[in-house]
C-alpha cells in the first residue's frame, strides 16, 4: 500500500519487489508515482484488467487566442509496455471547431462541436454544442492532437484530451478547473518477465491489435483466478487462497449454481483505487475449464 492505493505484483515500491524497471512505484508522503513515464501520479490499478490510471497533464490552448488555426499535441509511450487503453478511455473535446487524434497520420477518431461561446452539458456528459466526445478503437502507445477552426469570437480556446472513460462520466473531477485528468493505461507482460502465476500455473499467452499505421500486434502475458471465492493476487506464486466463505455471493447464487453441480463463475468490477464495488455471477454447466479459458473472472488484490 501507498496511502490509500493498493500496489500489487507485478508492480512494486522497489526494483526488488517488482517485475522489472517499468514497474517500479516510488511512494512519497503516502502518495505513489509511476517511476517511468516522468513520474505521474499513480490513482489506481486493477490487476483483473491490466490497467493502471495515472494523473496526466490537461493541455489546452486556453491561454491563448488562436483564431481559426490548427493546435496540435503529441503524447508518447516510447518503449514501454504500457499503451493507452481503448476500453477504459475515450477522446473529449471542449471548445468550437473540430478535433481529431491521430497516429502516423492516420486519423483514430475525431469529433466536431458547433457553439458561439456557449457549451451545453449534463454533467460531464456533453452532446456536440461546445463539447463533443468520441471512442478509440485501438490500443495506442502514441498519439497527436489535432484541434482546428476556433473562432475569436467564440472565445479562441480548445481543449482536447483522453480521459479516463469511467472518472469522467462519473464527474470525479472538475473538467473546467482541473489541470490534470485520469488516463488509464493498459500494461503488458513478455517471456523475459518470467512470471509464474498462482497454483504454479503459466500466464496465458494473449495476442492484442493495435493502432500505429500498420498491422501492429502486443503479446502480453495474464495470470487469471478460476474461482469466485478465490482471493488474492495471481501473478504470485503462492498468492490465491481459497476462501471457506463466497463473501460475494450475498444472493446465493453461487450456492445454488454449485448445488445443481454447475462451476461458478464471478467478474469483479473496480474502483480506481481498486476496491470492488460490484460483480457479476454467470453459472456454467459444463466441465470446468483449464486455466486461460474464462475470461469472466474474480481477483482480488493482496
């Protein structure tokens, strides 16, 4: 633990205790930073789903008037093992003109707003007039920005950005004030990282798509728990324990799934400190299934 965030192998607060360099935590005043990646603020982790969401700098052109001309930024993740995640992210656009997120040239995803200085929103949910939002479809390891069309007389100002999908539609932050928003990344694990799950058991290999101009793939390696009432954290050897007790299972569910001779399957759901707020139960009437067949799992980290 570093403050109230929980760091769980593969990550660690010393090269001793994690899987190598990239995963390094350095935890100062109970507050835990990235070591790579210029040291951003680590918000959470979830081990279910590879990701880590860290606190990134909001770049906006606010300070200035741009006057019907072309902003644009660049992010990279060079060669790390971590990429942008498209599950848990998506592009959000405040201003009057036109936005659009680009890898080698290629356009990912864009979206455009129509407004003369006013932005119309519920929440942080916003619908095309001075806000717009949109989804990318890929993996990135990098990015540009690009924000076009701002008009003087709608105030000259744009913010484009990822944001971290969940955070923002939940209003975790305040948009318009804030200078740093959550992005989550998905990471990544190789041969060389020599990691051996829970049980003695072999990561599963894993191929995953991903957008940079060319027919890119990641290979990464995942630990998985096969058991609703196992706890602990997979990517340790000895770090599953079975429970005498399924905690999570206050409907019975479980019970009864397993009192018809079905296997019971359970998917944990995440804060971003990585607590569990919620599951999802799904009984299988089958034989069970070796290691790296399910993917609808329950971890819990350690």
């Amino acid at each position: 633990m570093c403050g109230n965030v929980r760091i769980p192998y593969p990550f660690g607060i010393s090269a001793n205790c994690s899987v190598n360099q990239w995963y390094i935590v350095d935890c100062k005043s109970s507050t835990p930073y990235l070591r790579a990646l210029n040291h951003p603020q680590v918000l959470g982790m979830s081990l279910e789903n590879e990701t880590i969401t860290i606190r990134t700098p909001k770049i906006s052109n606010c300070q200035k008037i741009v006057g019907n001309s072309t902003e644009t930024v660049s992010f990279d993740l060079g060669r790390s093992p971590f990429f942008f995640s498209e599950d848990h992210n998506k592009f959000v656009f405040e201003g009057c003109g036109t936005a659009t997120l680009m890898v080698n040239g290629s356009v990912v995803t864009a979206c455009s707003t129509a407004c003369r200085g006013v932005i119309l929103r519920d929440g942080n949910n916003c619908f095309g007039i001075g806000c717009c939002q949109a989804k990318i479809s890929n993996l990135l390891n990098s990015y540009s920005i690009h924000v076009t069309g701002l008009e003087e007389e709608d105030g000259g100002c744009g913010s484009a950005f990822l944001v971290d999908e969940m955070s923002y539609d939940e209003g975790r932050f305040n948009v318009k004030n804030s200078s740093f928003i959550p992005v989550t990344l998905f990471w990544t694990l190789t041969d060389s990282d020599q990691v051996t799950c829970c049980g003695d058991q072999p990561p599963e290999e894993n191929t995953i798509d991903m957008f940079n101009g060319t027919s890119t793939t990641v290979d990464t390696r995942r630990c998985y728990m096969l058991s609703s009432i196992t706890k602990g954290n997979p990517y340790l050897l000895d770090g599953c324990v079975e429970s005498e007790h399924d905690e999570e299972d206050p409907s019975g569910e479980c019970k009864s799934c397993k009192d018809s001779g079905g296997y019971c399957g359970s998917d944990a759901i995440y804060n971003l400190d990585g607590s569990v707020f919620d599951h999802t139960i799904t009984c299988y009437h089958y034989n069970r299934p070796s290691l790296g067949v399910i993917l609808g799992i329950c971890l819990f980290l350690i």
